[in-house]
C-alpha cells in the first residue's frame, strides 16, 4: 500500500513550496554572463518584436535573472528559441563590447540607465527594473581593476563561445563589489567575508585553475541561491525525475557551502538528496549541521516562529528520529522521539506533540506491534488543536491496520469517504493522492481487479489541486508509482502484456532508477517477469529473477523461490523455504503470504499423494482468507479443495464446491486462474459424468459434451498466456472426450496438437491427475 508518512517531517526550508533561505549573505555582482542579460533587456525595449515572442521572452527574463550563470551558448539558444531576431540583436552588442575597448562596455552601462524605453518597460520596482538597478550599482562600485577584469572576463565569456574548445577551458571569476549598500531590497544580511578584496584582486591566471581542470565557479548571489534551492526542493518533493542526479546535486550543494558553511538550507536540502541515495551517514550529518546554524546563526525567529532556538532543537530531534525510522534503526529512533517529546512537553508545543505522535504510531507499526489505539488517540487530539493533515495521515493509517486485521470493507471504505471529505474541505492533493491510491490497494487485496482498476484510473486522471510550479504536473507522487504499479499487474494478470511494456516504460521514464519509489517498479517488472516466464514453462528464466526479488521484497523473493523448487521437483527444499517464510509472516503478520504459503505446502502434499494431509491445511487457509475478507485467495483456496476432494473419490461434491468459487474468479480473477478453474471444472464433469481414462464403461454423454465445451474455453485462455504445458493437458483430456464420444477426426486432430506440443517442450509431462 501506498506509504502515508512520506512527507511527514519538519522541513524549515519549504512554507507552502517555498524556500525560505534569508541567511544567505552574499549580494548580487556583475557578470559577463549578467552583462549578457542587460543586454538582452536592452535590446528588447530597443527593438519591435511581435506579440507572441515578446511573451515568450517575457516568460524567460524571470529564468535567466534567478538561476545560475550560464555559458553564452546556452544563453543565446534560449533567447534564439523565443525570438532570433532578438538573439541576432544581442550577438552584436556582445560583439561589439568584447572586441572593442573598455570604453565600449563602459559606454554601455552609461547609456543603460538613461535609455527612454525603460521608463515605461521596467519599472524601479519591478523585477527587471530592481534587476538592472542592482548592476548598475554594483558596476559603479567596481574599482578601476575590477573593471579592468570584468572587462577581460566578458571578452573569454564571449570568445570562449566562438572559439574551438580546449583543454581546461574554464569560466571566468566574478566581481562582488564590497559595499553594502548596494542591497535595495532592505533584506538584512551581511556581505560574505570570504570574498575580500584581496581575494578579488588576485591575478586572472591565478584563479582560473584548480583541482585539475575543474571549473572554477564561484558563489551563487541570494536571488541565485533561493530560486536553486527552492526549484530543487520543489522537485524532490513533486517530481524527482527532473530535480538534479544525486552526484550533481551534491556537487552544487558543496560549492554553495563553500562559500558561505552556514547557509542551514543548503544543509537541509544536502539532507534530503542522501535520503535519496540510503546514505545513512551523510544524510545524519547534514541534518545536524542544519539545526545547529539554525540554532547558532542568530536567525532562529525568522525562520522558524518567535521561539526558534528551543522549536529548532526539538524538531531537530524530531527530524532526527524520522531519519532512523527511514532506515530501520528503531531503537536508537524511540531515543530521539522520546527526546522530541520531553522537549515539546517542556515548552508546551502541541503541534510537536501531535508530530511526534504520529512518529510514535508510525514506529511501533515498523517493529511489528498493534499500535491501533496510540493511532486513535492521535487522531482525536490532532482533531482538537485543528491540523487536518495530521489527522487524515491517522485515519489513512488506521484504515491500513484495519485491512491487514480483517476488518470489513465497507467500515473502511466508509472511513476512506469521511477522510476525502476533510482532503476537498481544505484542498490536500497529496492525501486525496494517497487515499486514492490506498482505495486501489485495497480493492486488489480483497481480489477485486475490476474496482482496483477504477480506483487506479480515477487517481492517474485527476487533477492536481496543487498549483503548478517550475511546470511540473503533481503525477510523480509515491501514489502514481503504486496506482501505475497496480495497473501494470492487473494488465498482467489479463496476459495484456504489450499494454505492461507500455506502462511499466512509462514508470521508468517517470522514476529513473536513482529516485526514491523506483523500487515500487522494480519489484513489480520482476514479479510480472517471473509469472510470465513460469506461465510458459521457462523455469531456467525465472530462476534467476528471485535475487534480484529477494533484494527488494525478502517474503517475496523466499515464496518465488519455493516456487521455481517446486516447479523443478526439488519438493524437500521448497518445502524448508515455506516452512522458513510462514515463520517469517507470521512474526510480520503478513496474512496474505501465509495463506499462499499454506497453498504451496499442500500442492507439494499432492506430489506424494497425501491429498488428505492437505485437507487441514486447505481448511486453515479458508478460514484465514475468509476471516479477512480475501475473496481472491479464498476463491483460489476453494480451487485448491475441489481438487483434493476430486483425488479423494467426490467428485461431486467437488463439483458442488466449485460452483461456489467459479463466479467470483472468472468476474475477478487472473488468466491463469480462469484457466486452471475452467479446467478443473471439465476434470469434474468428466469424473462425475463416469469417464474412464481407458475408454471402458458408458459416460454421460451430456456431461461429456458439457466438458468438451468447458476445455476449449480454458484452452482459450492458456492461450493468451502462451502457457504450452497447460495446454498439452487439455489437448490430452480433449483427445480422451473425443474418443469417448465417438468424434474420431476431433480426437485426431486434439491428439496431433497434444503431440506437437510435447515434442516442442521437451520435457516429460506430469500426470494430469496430480496438479490444479
């Protein structure tokens, strides 16, 4: 199921999706590549360009101002994508400055300010007009030698362009002009220490070099830093697939502390990219450097309320304790909630309270235990002190108990309605997300396929309520991943598998294999692997698929692997594996598993003919899949009886047994299923119908025609799933029917195909009379 805790974590960077990052200290410079953009505002108010490319330019002056520098090649393909006119415009005047003289550049900014369009074009207090006016005070506050090397870095920014590229090609320094009181904006920061004039005045060569011919990059201004961090935080959230690869992330990230190690955000956001990786170390020790410059930078009140030192400690041990729960290190995460909680306790903070809480529940539902009443008690107080959120995550987790204790559908789904009330009164997307997504788990652990489908269409066709930002679509949530996963297996289970191919590519495209929920489609392509690959008798394929199972689902790996034993007629040791996965899921409480276990161990029963040692089994498993409401396993267990009863000598009662189970798994249920249940059905009919295998004796002949017809369409469902053993036995059964009923060119013609597809497995077949 889908998880419900994902985003359930103090974040001090993100407000409603935005980064709050005023601690950063260092103000804007002038840059050749800064240069290159006054000069495409310039030319924009200069020149007449048609309505559609000015808001095309429009939409890229926000881009080009905040984000980082980029090289005059990406620049000038952006600007030539909206309007070439424009981009012709301002390679001259890039020209023009980098071929000629200082003068050229000074005259430049000189005729900038004064030009007549921008009085009515950029406004003093519009993003462009504060843009332009923030250089033109940081140009005016250069040196005569920092001009001088401004003016040489615009001439390698442009030439570099042109010219071929060579080894250990670099960009260029940049120029921060030491007065504060270039800053405009009256945002109470302090200009980085780190970037002295000494250091600004150093020669060219000297700083052009370093760590064998990496690019020497400098420090992001404040409007640089906050739009980087609030676009990858943004995507780390919503859609990793476009957030920066972990290694160049991190790599950005290294170069921003760098120059200012403070900057409590960008250790926040480097916390959040080692999650993305499992790496345990680094994710813990960016976390606590995050809460100590919180702490100690003297800022506390503006990021985090009016009492931020003790709020930053207590969420510190809050986060901290949410960190050890992700990798599975529960006592040392009931240290740092108890820690959270004495705190929050001491300063009177319910919300903390209710935060912690929630870890609380989370935490004992990971170590296995029945957590249902500190759930209960969460949801009332979050009810009481009003946060909505907290209280649908309770509900949603109360719903997951409650489906793996056997509680009733209806119960939950009435739960899920009251919870989806309270997501459309205050507009949480994510939990109308996870609640969808939860609905489709459920419906398909109840074995119904037809509402899970609904359920996973009626999720990928909804639109987000989220605004859309930095244009990415709310679709590459944990709950699309599980919702496309459902879809996948259900198209599976249908022998559609062009249409699995298509869905499981688009999973990959969506979560590359570095991001969080890949592992959701991982397991599941591995799954649907396997099943086809034993469908069809390929067992030396499906072998090798349960490692990479077992790396991911360790249940699921043990039961594939009983699996491909058994199917290989090594039944001593599938039988050691199930005995070690049903100890295994007991201690979990995984039902599902152990009734599929139970399942198995009475098939290898069959293989020695102790079909009466299985009836026990067979009736633990009923009970079990009836007490918790799984009509698919049930149904499958009810399959399972008939055909122990049918080789114990009833074959009417087993045929009384079927009608029973037959509905809901031709409605509900997979391919294969239907195949083995039709199949089963004919082996019934034939024995109640009195039909010896070696053609002696009278049979029913309406019985026998009954089965004939019940054969073909289980044929026909074999088909679809390629499964040439299964299709061997009914070819068999339907040359024997023929016969018995006098049909000599049809027995013929079942007998040709009955050989031509034993030649074609080349493997002995198991009796007919000793397998479902």
């Amino acid at each position: 199921m889908a998880s419900v805790h994902e985003s359930l974590y103090f974040n001090p960077m993100m407000t409603n999706g935005v980064v709050h990052a005023n601690v950063f200290g260092i103000k804007d410079w002038v840059s050749p590549y800064k240069i290159s953009v006054l000069a495409l505002l310039y030319e924009m108010s200069a020149s007449k360009v048609s309505l559609p490319e000015r808001r095309r330019l429009n939409k890229l002056i926000l881009p080009l101002q905040q984000g980082p520098d980029l090289t005059l090649g990406q620049f000038l393909k952006m600007v030539e994508e909206c309007c070439p006119q424009t981009a012709y415009a301002v390679k001259l005047r890039l020209h023009e400055m980098a071929n000629g003289e200082l003068k050229d550049m000074e005259y430049f900014f000189s005729t900038l300010s004064t030009h007549p369009s921008f009085d009515t074009e950029a406004y003093k207090t519009s993003v462009v007009g504060l843009f332009m006016r923030h250089m033109l005070l940081a140009y005016n506050k250069l040196s005569f030698s920092q001009v001088y090397k401004l003016y040489k870095s615009l001439q390698q920014y442009y030439h570099s362009h042109y010219a071929k590229p060579t080894d250990g090609q670099v960009s260029l320094p940049v120029l921060v002009a030491d007065d504060s009181d270039m800053d405009l904006t009256s945002i109470e920061d302090t200009v980085g220490d780190r970037m002295d004039k000494e250091e600004l005045d150093t020669p060219l060569h000297e700083s052009e070099l370093r760590n064998d011919n990496t690019p020497s990059r400098g420090p992001l201004s404040q409007k640089q830093a906050e739009y980087f961090l609030a676009r990858q935080a943004y995507l780390l959230k919503n859609d990793e697939n476009k957030a920066l690869k972990p290694a160049a992330l991190q790599e950005e990230l290294n170069n921003m502390l760098k120059f200012n190690p403070d900057f409590a955000e960008a250790h926040y956001l480097n916390y959040l990219n080692s999650l993305r990786v499992q790496d345990i170390f680094l994710s813990a020790h960016s976390l606590l450097h995050c809460f100590d410059r919180l702490i100690l930078s003297g800022n506390e009140g503006k990021s985090n309320g009016d009492e931020g030192y003790g709020r930053s400690l207590r969420y510190a041990a809050l986060n901290l304790a949410s960190l050890h729960c992700r990798f599975g290190h529960y006592q040392q995460a009931d240290l740092a909630l108890q820690e959270a909680i004495r705190m929050a306790q001491e300063s009177n903070d319910h919300v903390c309270l209710q935060h912690c809480l929630s870890w609380l529940y989370t935490l004992e539902q990971m170590r296995g235990s029945d957590s249902t009443v500190l759930t209960e008690d969460s949801v009332k107080m979050a009810a009481h002190f009003c946060l909505p959120y907290l209280a649908s995550l309770g509900i949603q987790s109360l719903v997951q108990q409650g489906a793996t204790q056997g509680k009733s559908a209806h119960k939950l789904m009435d739960a899920l309605k009251d919870t989806d009330i309270l997501h459309w009164k205050h507009s949480l997307s994510e939990l109308i997300e996870i609640s969808l997504a939860q609905t489709t788990s459920i419906w398909r652990m109840y074995g119904k396929s037809t509402m899970a489908l609904q359920q996973a269409q009626l999720l990928l066709n909804m639109s987000s309520l989220e605004p859309v930002n930095f244009s990415v679509q709310q679709n590459n949530t944990e709950a699309f991943a599980v919702a496309l996963c459902h879809l996948a297996e259900l198209h599976a289970e249908q022998g559609l598998y062009s249409a699995v191919s298509e869905i499981l590519q688009h999973l990959k495209e969506q979560f590359p294999p570095h991001t969080q929920h890949a592992k959701l489609w991982m397991l599941c392509d591995l799954k649907i692997q396997f099943e086809r690959h034993m469908n069809e008798g390929k067992y030396h394929l499906a072998e090798p698929l349960v490692t990479a199972i077992s790396a991911l689902n360790k249940s699921e790996g043990l039961y594939r692997k009983a699996q491909v034993l058994k199917a290989l007629n090594r039944s001593t040791e599938a039988y050691d594996v199930l005995q070690r996965l049903q100890a295994r899921c007991e201690k979990t409480k995984s039902t599902e598993v152990v009734i599929r276990v139970m399942l198995s161990t009475a098939e290898l029963h069959w293989e020695s003919s102790g079909f009466s040692t299985a009836l026990p089994l067979l009736l633990q498993a009923l009970a079990l899949a009836r007490q918790h409401h799984l009509q698919a396993l049930a149904s499958e267990t009810i399959l399972h009886l008939a055909f122990t009863q049918l080789m114990l000598g009833v074959p009417e009662q087993a045929l009384s047994v079927l009608h029973e189970a037959i509905e809901p798994v031709l409605a509900h249920g997979a391919v294969m299923d239907k195949g083995r249940a039709l199949m089963l059905t004919a082996r019934c009919q034939m024995a109640v119908a009195g039909f010896k295998s070696n053609g002696q004796g009278q049979a029913d002949v309406r019985l026998a025609v009954l089965a004939v017809d019940t054969l073909k369409e289980a044929a026909s469902y074999f088909s679809r799933l390629s499964c040439k053993e299964r299709l061997r036995d009914v070819h068999y059964l339907l040359a024997q029917l023929h016969h018995s009923l006098g049909q000599t060119a049809l027995r013929n013609k079942s007998a040709m195909l009955f050989r031509l597809l034993d030649q074609e497995l080349q493997s002995p077949a198991p009796p007919v009379s000793m397998r479902l």
